[in-house]
C-alpha cells in the first residue's frame, strides 16, 4: 500500500514538473516568438517577465528598461516586447510618435491602463479614464489649467515657496557655520504635497516640522518599499489584464476612505460656511455651481463627489513627486555644474524677489536649465497608449486593436542621435537665440503630447520655479560627501526618482 501511494505521487510530480517544463517551452517558443512570426525584431523576453524582468524584480527603473529595448530596436522604427505574456510595442521614429500621438490620435486615444471605480474610486482619474468619459472629463477640467486660472492659485503657491526657504533658513543656520548637508529629497517631497494641499485641496498643511496626514497618505499609495503596493502599480501600468483578473485595488482601502472622508469634509465646511479659496477643489466647486445654475444650458453634468476626489487625489499623487523630484535633479545638476549654476543665479539676482506667474515664465536661463533637467530626468519616463482600432504605418506594418503602444520618452531624451552628449547637462541646447543643435520634433517629450497632453503642466511647472528660484535666491548648493555620482534612479516607481534620496550641501549666499 505504501508503495502504491509512494508511486502515485512520483506520477504526480512527475507530471507536474512536465507541465511546467512544457508550458516554459510553449511561452518560450510560440507566445514569445509573437513578433518574429510577424516580421519585426523584437526585445529580449524570458518567461513569466517578458521583456520587463528588471523593472518587476526592482533591478532596474522603468526608464532604463524601456531605454534598453529602445536601444534594442536601433535602426528599426519599431520594436516588439513582452509585458509578461502580452505583446507590445515601443515605437522608435519620431514621426511614427507624431502620428500616434496627434495626428491620428483617434486610433490611439486610451492609454488602457487599469481602474476600478466600484471598489476603488480614487483610480477612476483623468490619467485613467478612456473613451467619452476621458473625453467629457477632460473638456470639464482644462478650463481649470488655463493661465488665467494659474493667476488665482499662484499666489498660494508663492506662500509654499517662500515657507520652504525660511525652513531651510533655519536648518542652515541652525549650525552656526552658514552651510548645512541635508536630505534634500525629504523636505522637497515636503514641499511638493504643502502646494498641492494648499494650492490643490486648500488644507493649510504648509509646515516642514509636523506629520502631514495627506503627505502619509499620498505617500503610503506610491511607497517603493511597500512590495505590495509597487506591484499593484506595476500590474495597473503594464499589465491590466492580469490587475483586472483578480479585481485589484490600486489605492490601498484606508487611504481611500481617508481621502473621500476628508473631501466631503471640505465640501461640506465650504458649503456651510459659504467660503471661498484660492485652489483647484475651488475652481471644481464653482464649475458644478454654474452647471446647476445654468438650467440644462450647459450640457456637462457636475463632478460627483468620488470624481472631484479622484481628481484631485491624482492631483496629489501626480504632483507632489513629480515637482519634488524635478527640483532635487535640477539640484544635483547645479552642484556638478556651478558655472551653470552661478549664471542661474545672476538672473535669480536680476528679478530682485519680483517673481510672478508672468515674468517667471520669461525667464530665459531657467527656463533653458528647467527644460535639460527633464530632458535628462524625464518625470514620465514612458508614454502609454492603447490601440483602439487597426492602425496601418507608414511602412505597412499593421498594428491590431487592443496593442498596447510605448513611447520611450527616457530613451529618446538618450539618444545620441537627438541629443548629442546626452549625459552632458547643457541648458544650451534650448536657446532660444543660439542653441548648440536643433532639436528634432517629437524628440522632446517630458510632458506629452497630443490631446492627451499633460493637463497640469502650467501648474508643475509653476511650482518647481518658484520651489528653485526660492532656494537658489538663499543658497549656493554644492556637493556633499555622501552625494551619490552618479545619479542612481530608483528602480520601483513609475516617476523618474532619485534612488534613496539625495544629499547636497546648501551654503547662505552673500546677495
């Protein structure tokens, strides 16, 4: 009897492993040969990752990864690769980009990333909506991004800014020498979510030396050390067929009902109160109220309250790291660079403290040192879309509806052939009088593109400038000891980040 057993489990094992083997071989040779058997060169791929085994496993950013197969592609237009066991593409020609992203934009229109608004309203935002709702909702929110809209908040983020350099006025001198190393990437972080609370939701968080509730939770739905988190992030981005099989949450649950409890809080107190701020819930306030007051003139419908959260918790998340991160790398650079840095400064000097929303756009130098910072440190190192119908290329290639499509932002601001030296930090090449090379269209991507262009740029923008102008007015920045060379990219997030932070010397200035 025992020996019976012991034979029919060996057959069991037995069988197990042979299926494994088998199916490795089948993924191996048929799914992983997809691209092959039509015609095009395709990345490297093993099984279950695909192609972006580095990026699940934390090895490496998702930037590099997408840069990697972008390179693996070089002289093709395309290039195929695996996301797990699905097949996608990365597209390397810029007019092929062009096409994809506006000019037949119709056929590339969703991004076909991965919400649940039944359990999980929170992901149900503009970045990942798709089809008429995206549509609707993207006509209802943009007149809230224009200039004269940006005109109102700034002044709110002015507060923000100039709170940021009194704390670090105080840091440095705290130690009594006028220069302090610090963990630059804490207190930007800092920075990034008090303008998004203040100038986003209109919460007075703006402090540098308390617990932040919203700061802890925009931080516990996007924390790179949280293994569960990343990978509900990293399955939504990549592979929402394998996020939707198992009706997956992105936004962890306390998180959600924190955010939605906090919103109709604010709604609330407004509403009975009948007061007014200067932020973005304010401007999504007043549009339903001139919805409901229009008598069905106006054809759009008012946010419910899960939408005006959704909104604007995509606006914490989307802003707050990736201001944070774009003034920590334009930092760095400046501390590798003084000579860069020195004339940054002058015209820092010139303004005098006179900073506004106008004249801050005019700054030449700035905006040339602004603009190589995101061209080395792409906050969207990816841009994501969804075949929606059969799309012929201009080469006869057909790309089938329901293909996912990668621009690879990171690898194209890389690329040699765009950008000569690309590891150099030249604010030159976007001089606007003199620039060292002509920069190709659709070579220079760090906020998209097409109607799907980021909506929020005005405002990210706005907030990294006053961030770097409020410190640099204060502060020379130098290398510290501990400053990491070269820049490592933290390998679990989606956003373009400085791996473990970033320490810098900050020195008072003699101005």
């Amino acid at each position: 009897m025992t020996e019976l057993l012991g034979s029919t489990w060996l057959n069991y094992l037995v069988a197990i492993v042979l299926l494994i083997i088998s199916t490795l071989v089948f993924i191996k040779i048929h799914i992983y040969s997809h691209w092959k058997r039509r015609g095009i060169i395709q990345a490297n791929a093993s099984p279950p990752w695909g192609s972006i085994k580095n990026f699940v496993l934390g090895r490496t950013s998702i930037a590099e990864v997408f840069a990697e197969i972008y390179k693996q592609g070089e002289g093709h237009p395309i290039i195929g690769f695996y996301s797990f066991l699905t097949p996608a593409l990365v597209i390397r020609e810029p007019d092929y980009m062009k096409r994809i992203l506006v000019r037949d934009y119709d056929h590339f229109s969703d991004r076909g990333i991965y919400s649940n608004r039944k359990i999980d309203p929170l992901s149900y935002h503009l970045f990942s909506t798709d089809g008429p709702h995206h549509k609707e909702m993207r006509y209802m929110l943009s007149p809230s991004f224009t200039g004269s809209k940006m005109r109102i908040i700034f002044e709110t983020m002015q507060n923000c800014s100039s709170k940021l350099c009194d704390h670090l006025c105080k840091l440095v001198s705290s130690s009594g020498k006028g220069e302090k190393t610090l963990e630059i990437k804490n207190i930007t972080n800092t920075y990034g979510v008090n303008v998004i609370a203040s100038a986003g939701v209109g919460l007075d968080f703006n402090k540098f030396d308390e617990e932040n509730p919203l700061a802890e939770a925009a931080m516990k739905a996007t924390d790179p050390d949280d293994t569960l988190q990343s990978l509900r992030f990293t399955l939504a981005m990549v592979s929402p067929s394998i996020t939707r099989l198992f009706n997956m949450r992105f936004t962890p649950k306390d998180v959600s009902d924190f955010y939605l409890d906090l919103v109709q809080k604010i709604i609330n107190h407004r509403k009975s109160n009948n007061e007014t701020r200067k932020d973005f819930m304010q401007l999504l306030l007043n549009m339903n109220e001139e919805i409901e007051k229009s008598n069905g003139t106006d054809t759009r419908k008012p946010l419910s309250l899960d939408e005006i959260a959704a909104q604007t918790f995509l606006f914490i998340l989307g802003g707050h790291e990736t201001s944070s991160a774009a003034i920590c790398f334009l930092l760095y650079e400046m501390a590798l660079n003084p000579d860069i840095q020195a004339r940054l400064h002058e015209e820092i000097d010139a303004m005098d403290g006179n900073i506004n929303y106008d004249n801050i756009k005019e700054m030449e130098y700035l905006n040339m040192v602004f603009n190589e910072t995101l061209r080395k440190y792409p906050a969207a190192p990816t841009l994501i879309r969804l075949c929606v119908k059969d799309y012929m290329l201009p080469n006869g290639f057909l790309i089938k509806k329901g293909t996912q499509v990668m621009v690879p932002v990171y690898g194209l601001h890389w690329d040699a052939n765009y950008f000569p030296q690309p590891d150099k930090f030249d604010p030159e090449r976007f001089s606007p009088k003199a620039p060292t090379h002509q920069i190709q269209p659709f070579t220079f991507l760090p906020f998209g593109e097409g109607p799907r262009y980021c909506i929020g740029k005005r405002f990210g923008v706005a907030s990294v400038k006053l961030g770097v102008t409020s410190i640099l007015s204060k502060f020379r920045i130098e290398l510290a000891e501990k400053t990491k060379i070269p820049m490592k990219i933290e390998s679990k997030t989606f956003i373009t980040n400085p791996y473990k932070g970033l320490t810098l010397k900050l020195v008072a200035r003699d101005t």
